[in-house]
C-alpha cells in the first residue's frame, strides 16, 4: 500500500477548502537552519514523553459511499507504548517495551497471546513491530509527523528535497513555511510516491509543531494522481510538548473521480502512561524467558525420537537376523 493511502487513514476533511495564494518570498537559509535544528530537539524532547489519549476515527469514501468510525485508545511512553480497541470485533492489546512486543485478544473466555517477539535480535523482526506501531504513533504525535513518518526522520532522508524556506506572518504571530518535494522508492514495501508542491507550516514558538501540510502526489505502481493535505488543531501540552487534538486530511484524486476524507479526534484521558502496563504480567500472564534455550523442551523431544528410531532399527535388524 503506498504512503499516500495509509495517510488517508490518519486524516482529514478540508478538501473543498482552497490554500490561500502567498506572495513570493526569497528562500531563507538561516531559517531553514533553525527549522532543521528546531525538529531535531523536538523529537528528542518526544523520547521522554508520557500519556494516554482517546482517539475516535472518522473516514468517508466517495467510492462506496461508506462512513467507517473506529475508537482506540493510544498510550506514548517515550519511543515505547500501547494501542488498544476492537478490531473485528475481538478486543484487543498490542504494545512495546524495552525488551519486547506482544499481541493479546480479551474476551470473557479470557486473554490469549497472539504473539511475543524479542526487540533488537533480528532486523527483520524489529522491522515489522515498527510497521506495526506506525499508525498508532503517527496519530498519537501527529504534531510531530509528516504523513506516517516523523517529521524529524523525513528531514535526513536523500529524496527530501527543500526548496525554499520563510517566514509566514500573522498579525500577532510568525509561522514558517517549508516547500519542499519528496521522492519515495521503497521497493521491499512496493511503494513508490513522488510528493511534489509540497509545502508544511510550522509554528517555531511551541516547539515547531506541524499546523498543516500537503502535496501533489504521484504513485508510480498505478499513476494515481492527486492532492493531499492535512490540517492540524492543537490543545494543552503534555509536559511542554503540544499535542493534536484534531486531524483533518482529504485526498483528491486527479485520474479518476474520488476522494477520501477523515478526522481524528484526541482527547488526552491521562497525563502518563504507566510503564507495568507495557508487560506481560500487567495482563496477568508470565513474562518471557527469552534466554532459555529452546533445546530445554525441543531438544528432550529430538533425542527422544531419535532414540526411538534406533532402537527400531535395531530391533528390524535382530528379526533379519533370526529368520
């Protein structure tokens, strides 16, 4: 699925709205220095924050014609967290910690593990825990976020270009805007996007959190065409680091007549998120033991069933033997 679809997902209504025409303005590098500096601390401010949130999904389509409402809630403990909901209708808790990250499905019958894997072992298992959180995360922080990826990780890739950088003033207030083009080949997950006209506000006095962002996009797999954008409203902040309270994304796609629009709300239910709840055993099952060698039960098995072959063997060879 490419970037621009899963974006869909996270956001927002503002399609018919048009973006207002702003005078040139040279490129600013020493802002652009600022901005580049300012994500970077953000970020790293991001690692150390803690909460819980509510967050109600609401997406439309014109294609079907459907309104789909989904309900979670989201926990951040610093690059550590949980999700929580029904999906399906199975509840459901997924989360991560230091050491590991673990699936559980709830139901009256009880809680069963969906799966446990080791974090930092193999690459391709880190790989596709973090796909896992992506969504989540990027709702979550999406202050902090370009689509469904920070903001702060895009600003170090090749294939983001900017174009030019400077200064968007209010009456009262002074924003920054960044155009930028953005060029996205991944061929392990199939995506290949081209963003161009792309362009992202951000308000350097709260920490340069994302007001709004957009782009043309290009899809390379079917040359889907189109626009996006995102519009960002903020609330209270968690320790000193705003947090989104609504998102709000439509795409509109050019080759074909459709457009997709949704809403996230977030509502903050608790200013921490505790850490026991990131293990196992806050679930009421054992924690586990992943430096116990799998040769304790497997092993035992093995040398039984070799055991048992040989002694077949043996037995075969003795009845040739006696005729």
């Amino acid at each position: 699925m490419s970037r621009f679809l899963l974006a869909v997902q996270l956001g927002s209504v503002l399609c018919c709205l048009s973006v207002p025409v702003l005078p040139a303005q040279e490129h600013n590098p020493q802002l652009q220095d600022r901005f580049i500096h300012g994500v970077k601390q953000s970020w790293e401010k991001l690692q150390h924050i803690s909460f819980r949130a509510r967050c109600t999904y609401t997406g439309s389509d014109s294609a079907s014609g459907k309104v789909e409402t989904r309900e979670y809630e989201i926990g951040i403990r610093g690059p550590n967290g949980l999700q929580t909901g029904v999906r399906d209708g199975v509840s459901f808790v997924q989360a991560r910690n230091d050491a590991y990250a673990f699936m559980l499905h709830r139901s009256a019958a009880g809680t069963s593990l969906q799966f446990v894997e080791r974090i930092g072992v193999d690459a391709s298992i880190d790989a596709r825990i973090a796909a896992i959180e992506e969504q989540p995360r990027a709702m979550a922080l999406a202050a902090y976020y370009l689509w469904t990826e920070p903001l702060a990780h895009v600003l170090r890739r090749d294939a983001f270009e900017i174009e030019r950088v400077h200064a968007l003033r209010t009456e009262d207030h002074e924003f920054v805007r960044v155009e930028f083009n953005y060029a996205i080949d991944d061929p392990s997950q199939k995506v290949h996007d081209r963003f161009s006209d792309g362009y992202l506000v951000c308000d350097p006095a709260r920490h340069w959190i994302v007001n709004e962002y957009g782009a043309t996009f290009l899809n390379l797999n079917d040359n889907a065409t189109g626009l996006l954008r995102t519009v960002l409203e903020h609330g209270d902040a968690i320790g000193e680091m705003p947090v989104a309270t609504r998102i709000s994304q439509s795409m509109v796609r050019r080759d074909v007549n459709h457009t997709s629009e949704s809403v996230i709300t977030l509502e903050v239910i608790d200013r921490d998120l505790r850490e026991e709840e990131l293990y196992l055993s806050h679930y009421g099952l054992p924690e586990p033991d992943f430096g116990r060698s799998w040769f304790r039960t497997w092993g035992w098995y093995l040398i039984v069933g070799i055991a048992c072959i040989a002694i077949g063997v043996i037995l075969i060879r003795r009845g040739q033997v006696a005729r």
